[in-house]
C-alpha cells in the first residue's frame, strides 16, 4: 500500500457512497413531507459535515495540498482505514435499505412515516449516524495528514453533536410512546452498549 493507492481507494469509497445513496434518493422525492426542519442551522451543519467528508478530502486526493501536514505514511493504517470505510459502506447500504421510504437526508418526517426498529435499527437507533463515525475514523487512518485525515471527524463531529438530539426530540414528538420505548433499549449509536445517549 503507497500513499497514492490509499487516496485513490479513499476517494473510490466516497464515490461508492453517493452511488449507494442515489437511488434512495429518487425513491424518496415523491414523498408527502408533513414536518421538515430544514433551517438556516441544519444548512450550516450539512455544508459542515461536507466540507469535512467531501471538500477537505477531496482537495487532498486531487492535489496533495496541504503537503506540509503529512504524517509518516503507514500502510497498516491505510489497510485498516480501508477495510473501515468498506464496513461503514456496508452498514450505509443496510441503513438505506431498513428506512426505505422513510429517509431523508434533513429532518424530515414524511406522511405515513413509520418508526422501523427491525434490521440495523434492531442494534442501534442511529446506524447511519455510526456509518458517517467509521468513514470519519476511515478517513483520518487512510488520509494520513492532519487536516484532510481529521477533517471528517470535526466536520461530522459538528453535525452529530447539534443535530441528534433535535433529532430524536422530533422522533419523540412524532412516535410518542413507540420512541421512549425503543430508546430505553436500544443505544445511540454504538452497539454493545447502555441504552440512552450510548
């Protein structure tokens, strides 16, 4: 593994994610939304996590800059972030597949949304919230310079951080009881662990 192979296969799989994400999108355009949060704050969380995922990274693979914060390149590392990032396709792919018509990329609840707790949802409550987590750390293993590498983590970091609890405040007011009910046994995020903020 070079430094070149690593960042060609890094932008493969971000490549591989919006192929993956494409078709859900066209399914879900002609859904009825009843309530879209869509503000001027989500907008600035959304250009964030992207810049961080997508902008960052993508400067970084197409034209090395910023050189001067490489890191001592370690194949290992990249193979792990690698094989990380394939993971965290995987686990997208099933995320997309569990919502069907419920998804969306905002904080969107749709007509005849229905709360799905079966598939991934079975082991976490934000399994596409843990896909966007593995392709972060992916990222800072496989792109190892010290802005394009960790750019993934604070950009998603900010995201997740002002975005998941307005998010389940919404699933609460739209599911009521169904909500509290799976949140009090189904963790957050990383599976294994306490349910609540897990």
């Amino acid at each position: 593994m070079t430094p070149l192979a690593a960042k060609l296969l890094h932008g493969l799989c971000m490549v591989a994610w919006w192929v993956i994400r494409r078709p859900f999108e066209r399914k879900t355009q002609r859904n009825v939304i009843s309530h879209d949060a869509m503000d001027i704050r989500e907008k600035l969380l959304l250009a964030v996590s992207f810049a961080g995922l997508g902008v960052i990274p993508f400067i970084y693979i197409a034209t090395g800059f910023p050189r001067s914060l490489n890191q001592d390149f370690s194949p290992l590392r990249a193979v792990f972030g690698l094989a990380l990032f394939v993971a965290a396709l995987a686990l997208f792919y099933a995320t997309h597949k569990a919502l069907g018509r419920n998804w969306s990329v905002t904080l969107k609840v749709r007509e005849e949304h229905a709360l799905v707790t079966q598939g991934v949802y079975r082991f976490v409550r934000h399994p596409m919230y843990t896909a966007f987590w593995m392709w972060a750390i992916a990222q800072a293993l496989t792109l190892q310079n010290w802005l394009a590498g960790f750019a993934g983590i604070i950009g998603f970091g900010t995201l997740y951080l002002f975005r998941v609890g307005r998010e389940e405040a919404l699933m609460r007011a739209t599911f009521g009881a169904d909500w509290d009910a799976y949140a009090a046994r189904t963790p957050r995020v990383v599976p294994l662990t306490r349910p609540g903020r897990g």
